[in-house]
C-alpha cells in the first residue's frame, strides 16, 4: 500500500531516468554505436593527431619489406601475392624494400591506421606504391633520421586505371603525413600523392616528382611546419573540388616550387605563414572558383612568385577577392601584353585590398590592376619600363630604404606597398637610374598608370602622373587627344569606333558589342555567352562548366572547415580471432577488437550535421529511450490500477 501511495513520484523518476538515458546515449559510445555529436565541432584545422609524430609504438604490428616475400610480426595485416594488405584499425611500423609492389590499407570506413615508414622503399611499376582504398584516417610518419622512397611508372594497369588510381600514393579517404624523416616521391605516371578527401603536412621533408600535379586533393590541403620541394609537369598543389568549402591552407614551413604550369590552385587560398617560391609558366597562387568566392588571402609569411616565359600568366589570380593584410610578397612577371602581376575578378564584383605587410610586384602594363582606393595601407603604382635584373626601391622622404628588390623578369609596371607608407607621405620610386618623387594619395580614382621619371600633374588613385593636356578616364588611364572614351574602365577608343562593352574595349565600325566581358562581335553574330566570347548564329553558349556568367552571386571567404580528431582508435595488437572482413578464402592475421569498439571518425565533412538532419544512430537511441519510457508507464499504469482495486 505504501508503493501505492507513492506512484506518482516512482512515475516522475521514470520520466527523469528516461531523459538523462537518452543525453547519456548521445554523448557516449553504446552497443557499439559511436557518437556523433564529438564528431562536429573542432576549433582547428591540425589535430593533435596530425601533429603527433611521435606516437607509441608499443604494440605496433611490424611489417618487413621483401622481393623474396615480406613478412608481419602482428595483427591486423597479411601478404598475399607481394603485396602487403593492412585491414584493421591500428599502429604499424614498415620497413624494408619492395621492387614492384604495394601496400594497400582497406580497413573499415571509421578506422584509423598510423604507419610508421622507416627506411622504405617501395616501387610499383603499374600502381600506388602506398594505397589507401579505405580508412576513416591515415596518419603517415616519417621516422626520425630516416630516408624513405616511393615510386611507381610510366603507365599503371587496367584495374588500377578502371578504379580512378592516379598517384604514386594515392588515398580515397583523410591522409597525413608528419614526422622528422624524410620522403621522396616519383611518379612518370600522373600525380605524386593524390588524396580524395583531406591532405594534411605537419612535419618532414618532402621531395615530389611528378609529370603533372604534385600534390592532388579533392577537399583541402593543410600545410605546417614541413618542407615541401615539389617538381610538376603541370600544377604544384591544387585542390581540385570547385566546392565553396574547399580551400588550401599554409600556416608553417617552406614550400619551394622550382618548376610548375601553376604553383598553387583551389577555390580559396591563405597563406599564413611560412616561406614559398613559386617558379611558374602559369599562375602563381590561383584561386579559381566560380561560385563567387574565390579569395586568396595573405595574412604572413614570406612568398616570391616569378612567371619567366608565361603568357597570360598572373603572379597571383583570384577570379573574385585578394586580401593582403600581412607578410612580405614579391611578384616578377615578364613583360608580356597578356600577363600581369595581380589580377582580381574585378569583372565580378571582387576587390584587391591592401591592409598590412610588404609587397612589390613587377609585371606587365597591359593588363594590370592595382589595389583598391579603399585599402587602409598606401601604395604606389607606375609605369616604369625596364629590363630583367633592374633594382626597384622605394624610400620615404628622409631617404630610409622601404623597399629594394633585384627584379629577375622585364617590367613595365610596379606596384609598391609597405606599413610605413601612409596616405598623404611623399616617397621616392627608383628604378634603375631613374628616380620619381611621389604623393601616395589611395583615394584618387584608381586602376591606372602615371608616366615615369617626368614631373607629370597628379591624376590617378594608383598615384601615377598624367601628362598635361589629355583627358582622363574614369580610372585615371591616359587618352590621346581628339579620342572619345565611353569604357568604364577608361580605356582608349579611336575615332568613329563605339564602345559598348563592360570593360571598355575598342569594338570597330559596324561591329555590335553585347558580351559581359566587351569582346568584339562580328556582323551578324549574336553573343549570349556569360564570358562575352562570340557565339555564331542560331548557336546559345549553356554550358554549365564553361565560361563565368556575369551574374554570378556574391560572397564573403568562406569559413574554413576545420579538422576533427576524438579519438585514438584500435590498436592492432590484440588477441586473434579466426577469419576476418577482407580477407575472403585467404589466410592472414588481421583481426578487429573483440568489443567491437570501433574509433571515431576523423574528418567533421563525415559526421552527420545534427543542425538539419537526424541520423540513424540518433534515431536508435531515441527508440531506445522510448521503450524505457513506454515500460516505466506501463508499470505506472499497473500499480495504479492495484491500488484503486
């Protein structure tokens, strides 16, 4: 009679119990279901895995390399035809040589693998050296003091071909490479190291080969603290997905491109810290997005792009932002009609924006741009013809050097800035021998050029002179006398020739101007393209990868995904259980944890976004929560029927 009297508070414990079951479930791993919630969030972009080179190695399966047969001291891999198959989550330390083979990690998708390469060397002449078919993440070390070599050949097999195989290490999950050791990386075939999802440096030294990308990723690239040499037939580092989210960040280290088409690619690019040398034919830094936001931002380090033999070829090309607020940055780009220093997608509605640090780029007078009027920082920009090896400096108005730079490519213009040059400050712009005295005034109208070593009147917010007499554009670019000017760029139109197009380009007599970019249209041909290219008749230009309509939306820089890491995973070493997931009618070795505790996933881009959707594990544990619910009511409902009996 007493639990009678008391059902009502024995109910309202139920309810309690119930709802701290179900935060408990969601928060904890149970029955083998792992959370989702420590998935999510991250503050940073390097884990404390990524930077963890020197994880213990107790326990750690040992793999010793060989052309006679290679051998596994511990679980969790086998060899089966040379190759080396690693298929549970866990430590593993490699060694030896291989003369055609591969080791090949196809665990399960929420498994973590750390592979210690200690004195490796492995050539495959028709696949990856190292391939990473599945994993939630690998984490490649570099052992102290030690060499390492991977290679693979000229042409790789049908299977290898049919399954999207294209580099020497090639991943379809989450890579990083730490440590103090080093690695060199061949390939005659396509890319050195090819990761689909997230690529991330945070120790050693890297020596790539590679006839075409050096470094390929689908999601990011994330660089620290390692020293990358990297020899491209076509592109240094891109990142290939055209994702808003994709993005390649340097914070630390040195990256030395000696030879490239472009030095670095992706949607977004910040350079933080660090030192990188570009040599190009190509782009230097090119954020090539065409969602509208495309930004390379620079906030540190010490960056030299030099473009010798390109045409049109950009130092550094966003196709919408460039924001520079820090570090020191040195553009040679040859004087070429088609190539120029900096561009920026002024055409979409971007801005290049000068706020901190040091730069000087030389290039073309054709084609460039200069920073906007709104920068907080003061510059200067002039036309200024000189050869390859001329000396450029920049001196305030005591005669202190601000800037000085030996410049390796022809040049006709020069773009300057530095923390010391402030809005209203006279400085001196010498080249060569020949030495202009300068008013930086950065609201002035922007875009144009002044002549230089003559005493000209102020006329352009890049701070260039004018000479007297001619009329000035709406940028401030010079016109020759008798010459209308209708471009909104204020470039020259002659006599009897309309001007109708965006940019102000000339269109001659009789010939119609309607493209987005005021390229020329013949008699008779219609232009729908959003790139202003000319489309014959009765033809539209759709395609939807093809040229960039003008109306493209704009943006802000995308936030940076950061990089997650909860969890240490599995060790391989445990006790062994028969069969195994991989192995089929092959024997092996591997086995997984006997509790079935599985490790977390590694990268956030896995996890299920709690915002906007529910996933099955949360749906599991809901149900859950109910039935004890459900049970506690029914045992509620049965004492309450008793006591009224």
């Amino acid at each position: 009679m007493a639990t009678h009297k008391h059902i009502d508070a024995i109910c309202i414990v139920i309810i309690v119990f119930t709802l701290l079951l179900t935060i408990l479930f969601m928060n904890i791993k149970a029955l083998g279901i792992k959370s989702v919630a420590s998935e999510e969030n991250s503050d940073t972009l390097f884990t404390a895995n990524d930077l963890d080179a020197g994880w213990d190695t107790t326990g750690a399966t040992k793999i010793t390399l060989s052309d006679e047969g290679s051998t596994v001291n511990g679980n969790g891999a086998y060899v089966y035809n040379g190759d080396v198959h690693i298929v549970y989550a866990g430590k593993y330390i490699l060694s030896g040589e291989l003369s055609n083979g591969s080791v090949i990690i196809e665990a399960d998708g929420d498994d973590k693998i750390w592979l210690m390469l200690d004195r490796v060397s492995i050539h495959c002449e028709d696949n990856a050296a190292i391939r990473v078919e599945q994993a939630g993440k690998v984490f490649m070390t570099l052992q102290d003091g030690t060499e390492n070599t991977l290679s693979s050949g000229s042409s790789y097999s049908e299977e290898a071909v049919s399954g999207g195989v294209d580099g020497t290490i090639y991943s379809r999950d989450d890579l990083t490479i730490n440590g103090v050791g080093s690695l060199q990386v061949t390939t005659e075939y396509q890319h050195g190291i090819v990761c689909n999802d997230d690529f991330v440096v945070t120790g050693g030294t890297l020596n790539i080969t590679a006839v075409q990308d050096a470094i390929h990723a689908n999601d990011s690239v994330r660089v620290k603290d390692s020293d990358l040499t990297l020899f491209a037939g076509d592109d240094g580092i891109t990142v290939s997905n055209d994702e808003e989210t994709s993005f390649l960040y340097m914070e630390s280290g040195n990256i030395t491109i000696p030879s490239c088409c472009e030095g670095l690619e992706a949607v977004t690019i910040t350079i933080a810290g660090g030192t990188l040398n570009i040599a190009a034919t190509d782009d230097g830094l090119n954020a090539n997005g065409y969602s509208g936001n495309s930004v390379i931002n620079i906030t540190g380090g010490d960056i030299t792009v030099t473009v010798e033999n390109g045409r049109d070829a950009d130092g550094i090309d966003s196709n919408k932002d460039i924001y520079i607020s820090g570090g020191n940055l040195f553009i040679s780009v040859s004087d070429n009609g088609g190539s120029c220093a900096i561009d920026y997608g002024s055409e979409n509605g971007g801005t290049c924006e000068i706020s901190g640090g040091t730069v000087l780029a030389c290039g073309s007078s054709g084609m460039a741009e200069g920073f906007d009027p709104s920068s907080t920082q003061g510059f200067l920009m002039q036309t200024a013809s000189a050869s390859a090896g001329t000396t450029v400096t920049v001196k305030d108005v005591d005669g202190n050097e601000l800037i000085s730079e030996k410049v390796p490519c022809s040049f006709s213009s020069v773009l300057a800035s530095t923390p010391e040059m402030k809005i209203g400050d006279t400085c001196t712009l010498i080249v060569g021998d020949i030495q202009t005295e300068m008013t930086i005034d950065n609201a002035s109208n922007g875009g144009g050029f002044g002549g230089f070593g003559e005493t000209f009147q102020e006329n352009g917010a890049t701070n260039g002179m004018q000479p007297p007499e001619m009329p000035s554009g709406t940028n401030g670019n010079m016109m020759p006398p008798d010459m209308t000017q209708n471009g909104v760029d204020g470039n020259m139109t002659p006599p009897d020739m309309t001007q109708n197009g965006a940019d102000g380009n000339m269109t001659p007599p009789d010939m119609t101007q309607n493209g987005a970019d005021g390229n020329m249209t013949p008699p008779d041909m219609t232009q729908n393209g959003a790139d202003g290219n000319m489309t014959p008749p009765d033809m539209l230009q759709n395609g939807t990868d093809g040229d960039m309509p003008s109306n493209l939306p704009q943006g802000n820089m995308p936030d940076i995904p950061t990089n997650e890491d909860t969890s240490e995973g599995t060790q391989s070493g445990i006790p062994q259980q028969q069969g195994g997931r991989k192995f089929g009618g092959r024997q092996g070795n591997g086995m997984r944890n006997p509790n079935g505790d599985m490790p977390e996933q590694e990268n956030a881009s896995q996890a299920v976004n709690a915002g906007t959707s529910i996933s099955t594990e949360t749906l599991i544990l809901l149900g859950i929560s109910a039935v004890v619910l459900l049970a506690g009511c029914v045992i509620a409902i049965c004492y309450k029927k008793r006591s009224f009996s």
